[in-house]
C-alpha cells in the first residue's frame, strides 16, 4: 500500500516546521514500513509505503493528529506574537 498525503500551510516557513515536526515519527516507523515527509513551497507532502492495512491506517491517523498538533502550536505562537 502506499499513500501520499499533501498539505497546503499558510506560508513554506510553517510547512518547513510541520515537516521538521514529523520527521523523528517517521524514522521509528514499524518494521515493513517506510515514511518520508518533505517540502515544496507551502506543501508538506508525506509519503508511506506499507503492507499491514491496520498499522496502515494507525500511521496515517497519528501522522494527521501530530500535523494538526504542530499547525495549532504555530498559530498560538504566531498569533502571540502579532499581540
């Protein structure tokens, strides 16, 4: 299976940390997976490659939470900021 999962940020500057964000998940990825995050422009684009539908589908579940985490951080602090 695989899925290719892109996102459009506000600017590359938030994409860039979405991405840096996610990166240590991907790297303890279960075994017969593989899952690589990178950047173009305002897109983060994830990529993952696996054959266990049920870790399948765990993977891209977390891999969402964990983006929506990182994108709400970054607007609190943007917003803190402009105050």
């Amino acid at each position: 299976m695989e899925s290719i999962i892109k996102i459009i940020h506000g600017n590359a500057k938030i994409s860039r940390a979405v991405a840096k964000s996610v990166i240590p998940d991907n790297l303890q990825a279960p075994p017969g997976f593989k899952i690589t995050t990178k950047v173009n422009r305002r897109t983060t684009i994830t990529k993952i490659y696996g054959k266990d539908l049920e870790a399948f589908i765990f993977i891209v579940d977390d891999l969402l939470q964990c983006i929506d985490a990182a994108n709400k951080t970054l607007e609190a602090i943007e917003i803190e900021g402009t105050s």
